[in-house]
C-alpha cells in the first residue's frame, strides 16, 4: 500500500468475519446501528450533524450488509450484538451512547442484555422493533407472521424489485402530500442492495421473531424512544408504544404523520432531538 493511502476501517471479528466500520469527529462516543437491511450509509445525515457538534461518531456495517463479510452463517441478534460488544470493546469506547434504527435497536437491546451498560452512559431507540416486532399468543400486538413470509418470498423471488418497493413505502413516497426525491430512492435502494440475499432473507426472522422484553429490562440508564405516527414496517403500537410502558422513565417522542424513513423525511426535528438528549 502507498504510504498516501489510508487503510479502510476494518475489524476482523472473533470468526474471522471482516466488519467495516465508519469513525468520524471527535469528543463523547455515539455509536449507530443500522436498520434492515441497509448500512452504516443510512445514517450520514445524523453523523455529519454531530460530528459538526464535537461529537465522536461510529457507525459499522452489519455482518452481510453494507461492505462487511458476508459469512453464510450468523444472522441472529446474539451474533449481532457480540459483533457490536467486540466494535466497543476494540475501540475502548467508554461511556458511549448507543443510537439504534429498526433492527438496529434489537441489536442494542440484546448488547443490554447481554453484556451489560458497564461502557454504556444512554440509549435512543428510532423506530425500533424492540420490544418485540412479530406476533406471539403472549404478544397480540405484535405482526402477523404471514407478513414476514411474504418479506422472504419477496426477495427470493426478485429482490431488486422487492428492495424498490421497499424503498417507497420506508419513505412513505405514495401518501398524500409525501415529499421524497426520486435521488433519495435511488440511494436507499443502493444502500439495501449492497446486502447479501443469505443476509436480508435471515435477518428478516431475526427481527421479526426475537424477543427482547428480557433485554430492555436492564436498560437502567437514560433512554429516549422515537418513532413515526405513521410507520409501516415497525409499526408504533406494536413496538415504541410497548416500550415506553416497559421503560416508565424513558423520553418517548412521536413524530405525526411520519413514516420509517424519518431518518431522512425528519432529519432536521431527529437531528436537534438527538442532540437535545446528548447535552442533557
């Protein structure tokens, strides 16, 4: 390598599963978990804002998704959250906020529990499925497992148009009075397709299935729950509702009329949130 070159930010994990990561800014450590079935590229709107902030952002991409490895096994929130456990532990984060989207948010769940919040100062959940996403006979609120087969089915069949259509209803882009560019389509859908099939087809279970009442239960430090009124894959009354009445203490802020993609559609009212809760 030319000794101008800078070597991509990699960390072989204890499979030897390569795991990009992104390492911006500097100041207290935030670190952002991804949503299904995306990258660490989701978040840019909110890393370039806190970063401008004085902030130390971090952001990797899943084991499948994005530019990490993408093993054929491995696809379930233990994997996930030890993967996370060995990004925090290697860069000797201390108490670092973790911020996490979707699935993102089983991720730091299920890192609670098991590892504990000894390197953890706060949480934000957006549009999270904790604390739990599918439905079970001890969980009525939760979807119907008929939805998640069709998710499967989807990609098998024909992931490219499965992701196209995934990335209008995460935007919300067919409701009335819906602003989305057709860039931003684009984008999302470039982003979901740099995942593997194996990846996005098993995660689909991982996230849909797990439960993380358990895990939630040892967040005894400050959280804050955000979720769009208008959410179609994670929907409020099903996830962020149920939360915030396991987590009496925690902020709950809920964004009217706002679909999944609120990273994007939100991203000014996210942004002043988030850092709203970080200089608390």
């Amino acid at each position: 390598m030319p000794d101008n070159e800078v070597a991509m930010p990699i960390l072989t994990l204890r499979d030897d599963t390569r795991l990009y990561y992104k390492d911006w800014g500097t100041g207290p450590a935030i670190v952002f978990s991804h949503g299904w079935p995306l990258s660490s590229d989701m978040w840019e709107n909110q890393m370039m804002y806190l970063a401008e902030e004085g902030y130390r952002v971090i952001a990797h991409d899943r084991r499948g998704f994005g530019r990490s490895d993408q093993p054929w096994h491995g696809y379930d929130h233990d994997t996930f959250s030890d993967d996370l456990s060995e990004l925090i532990e290697t860069l000797d984060l201390q108490d670092v906020t973790l911020v996490g989207y979707a699935m993102g948010g089983g991720e730091i769940a299920r890192y609670i529990g098991r590892h504990g919040t000894g390197r953890v100062s706060r949480v934000i959940l957006i549009g999270a499925t904790t604390p739990k996403l599918g439905w079970s006979e001890d969980y009525p609120n939760g979807v119907p497992e008929a939805v998640f087969d069709g998710v499967r089915a989807g990609l098998k069949a024909d992931r490219a148009e499965f992701i196209r259509g995934f990335a209008r209803l995460f935007f919300g882009a067919d409701r009335e009075g819906a602003a989305v560019s057709e860039g931003s389509l684009i984008q999302l859908h470039q982003i979901a397709m740099q995942s593997s099939l194996k990846a996005s087809h098993d995660a689909v279970t991982a996230c849909a299935m797990t439960d993380y009442r358990p895990d939630i239960r040892g967040l005894n430090i400050p959280v804050m729950i955000i979720h769009g009124e208008d959410d179609a894959f994670v929907p409020f009354k099903a996830t962020a509702k149920q939360a915030a009445e396991l987590l009496p203490g925690a902020v709950l802020k809920v964004y009217e009329n706002a679909p999944h993609g609120l990273l994007f559609t939100h991203k000014d009212r996210l942004n002043s949130d988030i850092l709203s809760f970080l200089r608390q």
